[in-house]
C-alpha cells in the first residue's frame, strides 16, 4: 500500500510539474509575441499543444498570433480547438468573438464576449483584459470605447495586473486620449520593470507629438534595459522616418538611419513573415520601391501562405514601372482573400496600373471602387483625367474627373470641376450629328460643372463663357429660348470689371463671341437690340465678318 501511496504522490508531482512547466512556456511564448518575435511564439505554442492537446489557452495564445498575422481561417480553428479541449474554456469564446470582430459582426462577437464572461471563475483568466484587447486590436473598425469599458472591469477582476494597464494604454491611445494612455502606460511599466511594451507605448505618444529626440531618448532607454528588444528599434526606425519628413534637408541621412534600425528590427525578431511584411509596410512609407520589390519577390518564395505579399508585389511593380507584373499581382492578391480585405489604396494601384497599360475602362472601374471607400483618393485621379483630356479622349476623361470631385475636400476641386465640364462639352461637341440627340446628359453634367465652380469662384470668367457655349447647345437651334444669354451676359460683365483684360486679344475674341449670340438671338425679336450688341462686337474686333454683315443687314 505504501508504494502504491508513494507512486500515486510521484505521478501527481509529475503532473503538477508537467503543468507547470507548460504554463511556464505559455508565459515565454507571450513574452516572444510581446518582442514580435511570433515564429518562435507559434513553435512553442504547437509544442505545447501536441503534447498537451488539452491546454486550450495555448490554442487560444496560438490563434491571437494567427489573427496577428493575418491569418483568420487559422486563427478561427485554433479556437475551435480550444473550445473542443475545453468547452467551459472562456478564452475560446473571447476567440471566437474576435473573429466575429474581423467580420465586422459586433453583435456576434457581444455574444460569444458575454458567453466567455458568463464561464468566467475568479481565479480563472481575466476574460475582460482579452475581450477589451479584442475590441482594441482586431477588426476595420476598432470599438476602444467598448475596449475601455471592458478593460476598467478587468481592473475590477485584477487591481495588480501589469498587463491590463498595458492593454488600458493602447485602448486610450486609439482613442486619442494621450493623457490617461500615458498614465496607464507608466502604471503598467512601474508594476513590471519587465513589461518593456510599456515603456515602448509611452515613446509613441512622445512620437506622436513630433518631440523626435525625446522619442529616440525613451526608445533608447528600452534598449538600455534589453538590446536585444526589437519593437523598440522598429520604433526607432519610424521615427527617423518621420524626422526625415519634417526636415528634408536631412531627409538622406535620417532614411539611411531609419533602414538601418529597421534592419536590426528584422535580425531580432527571427525575420518571420510578420516582421517583414512590417519591414515592406515601412518600404511603402519611405517610397523604397526598388528593395520592396526585392522584399516581396524573397517572401513569395519564403511563403504563399500570406496573400498580402502580392499587395506589396502589385504595389512596388506599379512604382518599377512593371505595369503588367502590378496587374497580375493585384489580382492575385485580391482573388485570395476576402474582399472585406481588400483596401481603397488596392483598388487605386490597381486602376492606375489598368490606366497605364491602356485598359482605360478597367482602370475607371478599379478607380471609382477606390473612390467609393475613400473619397479622398480622388485628389490622385487629376493627372489620369488630364493625361486623357490631352489626348482629346474627353468623355473618358469626364468620367474620371466625375472621379476626382468626389471629395469636397479636395484641394484641385475647382480645377477638377473646370476640366470636369470643359471634357463634357468636348465630348458633346465632337459627336456626330445623329449622336447628340442622345447625349445631352453630357451637357447636363458640364452645365453642373460649370455651375459649381461659379458657385465657388464667382469672377473666374471663363466658366461663364463656357456654360453660355453648353447653354446654347441645350437650347433649341429652331426656337431658342435664350438659355445662354445670362452666362454670355455674366462673363461680358466679369470681363469689363478688368480694364487690363483688354490686352489680351484672347478675351476681345471672346467678348466678341458673346455680343455676336446675344445679338443673332435678338436679330428678330428686338433689331435695335442686336444692332446695340454688334456694334460692341465691332468695338473690340473692328474686323469681325459677321456683325459686320449682320449690320449690314439690319441697315445699321
């Protein structure tokens, strides 16, 4: 009986020790997604689950890496895994809700939030402090006041908690509210020495206020408690980048500074894919096409897993000039994942490398999807509209800068509006005569126009001149109803409130236009009238056939 008393005690030792140790590689894989070093992270967490398939918390840990990097379908079945090691397990439900989160389905990840929390045992994992990271981390749209409110009730759960300040910190910083990020922030830094995270989200709010040295003072401080830290030399890299922007005449220096830290970001967190998809997002921000093609060529053939490669790819080929490589990427990219993934800045490489290739159809397609996510790529769509309003490709070139005005905002939208109508008009106005029955609602869309930028720049006398000339073509050739006269009238008014325009010879012929149309539409009706308004023509161009002829034949 006694050996069997002392067998029994050993195995229970073991098993606790077992425990023990697995939580123990738990914490370390969590200090490795903290470095971002998530490789190493996601080797120990599979070790883990192999020889304990019943750890569900380390399904769990393993599916936050997965949602980490983009890895949704993954993420969705470790946390199913965990809910089937353990089907009381909070932390599959929190899971599961952040899925539901990147679905942009709220009410469906409140629900598996309230199930996680309805499991919830006070010595259990504080189920609060990962539903608010949840809110804070994952999704299109992040709901920090729903982060907030739950992570003040993981305060409740567990007042001593470093990692809940942490998770306060970010929830506060994406909500803008820099002060108490950096209150919690502190708190959490001062309750675990250890927690560099911490010290690293008070830098980015020193960062974020454009004060670089002390940036680089604190980020420096964090790599004076570990070198080997690598977030804080990523960090380092960005805000030399940002240096570099505010002062340019350091720009090359600063660049070069940047890149090298970047570098070293890489080396320290086992260059897995995630540091380096970061690694070719800072490519795109300091424009580096040449080594983000470089990057994204050496991931394609690292990994086929993560279809955001042929993002970098599509984007990085356009900026080389492969217009047809950025197609094909793009494509690929978009074919491979959800198109809740897809992003307005795809679309818009997209369109631009469809323009440049002369898939001009295509191209308006991509552009107007870009636009409908994001008015304000419209102010990138100027130069493509003109490209094609110079080439005399006008009704295209309509459409795109239908494009361009999308975004009130936009600091080109009365040049957008002028060219916008002027292609209109052209458009109409080179159209075979049987056509242009069936295209007045070009002239419509020029008259608006037209009508915009007069609204916005009143003394701009060429948009008056021009909606006159769309007017008359509205109007009936056989029976006008004097459509153009207010607009010839206006412009003959904005013009004369210039003594100076009468040296440019331009505004004589086109002053002249307009006394001869309101003459000739009074020629009938009102001679003396029209005698008035040719003579003024004459008065500007004393050479002018036709009102000389029109006197002629009102008998001056």
């Amino acid at each position: 009986m006694n050996k069997i008393k002392a067998t029994l005690k050993l195995g229970l030792l073991a098993s606790l020790f077992g425990t023990a140790a697995f939580a123990q590689s738990i914490d370390e894989a969590k200090r490795a997604m903290d470095a971002e070093q998530y490789d190493m992270a996601k080797v120990s967490l599979k070790k883990i689950t192999t020889a304990q398939p019943s750890n569900s918390e380390a399904y769990y840990q393993l599916g936050r890496i997965y949602i980490k990097t983009d890895e949704v379908d993954s993420a969705k079945m470790m946390f199913n895994k965990a809910m089937a090691a353990d089907a009381n397990s909070p932390l599959s439900y929190v899971g599961l809700g952040a899925i539901e989160l990147e679905n942009n389905n709220k009410a469906g990840a409140k629900a598996h939030f309230d199930k996680a929390i309805s499991l919830t045992k006070k010595k259990g994992p504080n189920t609060y402090m990962y539903i608010g990271m949840a809110y804070t981390n994952v999704g299109q749209q992040r709901d920090y006041a729903a982060a907030i409110a739950n992570l003040q009730k993981a305060k409740e759960f567990n007042q001593k908690d470093a990692e809940v300040y942490l998770a306060l910190g970010d929830a506060y910083t994406g909500a803008g509210n820099a002060n108490e990020a950096y209150s919690a922030y502190r708190t959490a830094f001062d309750m675990n020495k250890n927690l560099l995270k911490a010290k690293i989200g008070l830098g980015k709010i020193v960062k974020r206020s454009k004060a670089f040295k002390e940036a680089t003072d604190e980020f420096n401080s964090v790599l004076a408690i570990n070198p080997k830290y690598g977030p804080a030399y990523r960090e380092l890299a960005e805000v030399y980048y940002m240096w570099a922007k505010e002062q340019p005449t350091e720009y090359d220096q600063r660049i070069k500074q940047a890149l090298q830290y970047y570098t070293k970001y890489m080396d320290l967190t086992d260059r897995s894919l995630e540091s380096r998809m970061r690694y070719a997002d800072f490519l795109i921000l300091s424009k580096d096409y040449k080594a983000l093609e470089q990057e994204a060529q050496s991931m394609s053939k690292q990994s086929a897993t993560n279809p955001r490669i042929y993002r970098y790819l599509g984007y990085s080929a356009f900026e080389n000039g492969n217009y047809t490589g950025s197609i094909k990427a793009l494509k690929d990219f978009m074919s491979k994942v959800d198109a809740k993934r897809v992003i307005p800045n795809d679309y818009m490489y997209l369109g631009k490398a469809q323009m440049k290739s002369g898939d001009i159809n295509g191209g308006i397609a991509s552009m107007k999807k870009a636009v409908s996510m994001d008015s304000s790529y419209s102010e990138e769509i100027s130069d493509f509209a003109k490209a094609l309003f110079t080439d005399k490709n006008y009704e295209l070139a309509g459409q795109l800068y239908d494009l361009a005005v999308a975004n009130p905002n936009s600091k080109n939208i009365l040049y957008d509006n002028f060219y916008r109508g002027m292609a209109y008009y052209f458009a109409y106005a080179n159209k075979e005569e049987a056509a242009k029955a069936s295209s007045k609602d070009l002239l419509v869309k020029a008259d608006t126009a037209f009508s915009y930028v007069i609204t916005k720049s009143p003394t701009t006398p060429d948009s008056y001149l021009y909606r006159a000339r769309v007017n008359r073509l509205m109007d009936d050739a056989n029976n006008s109803k004097g459509l153009m006269l207010p607009h010839y009238e206006k412009y003959i008014e904005v013009v004369n409130a210039k003594p100076e325009a009468m040296n440019d010879e331009r505004n004589k012929r086109n002053l002249a236009e307009a006394y001869n149309n309101i003459g000739a539409f009074y020629l009938n009706s009102n001679p003396s009238k029209a005698k008035e308004y040719f003579n003024k023509t004459l008065q500007v161009e004393p050479t002018n056939e036709y009102a000389a002829e029109a006197l002629k034949s009102l008998g001056k």
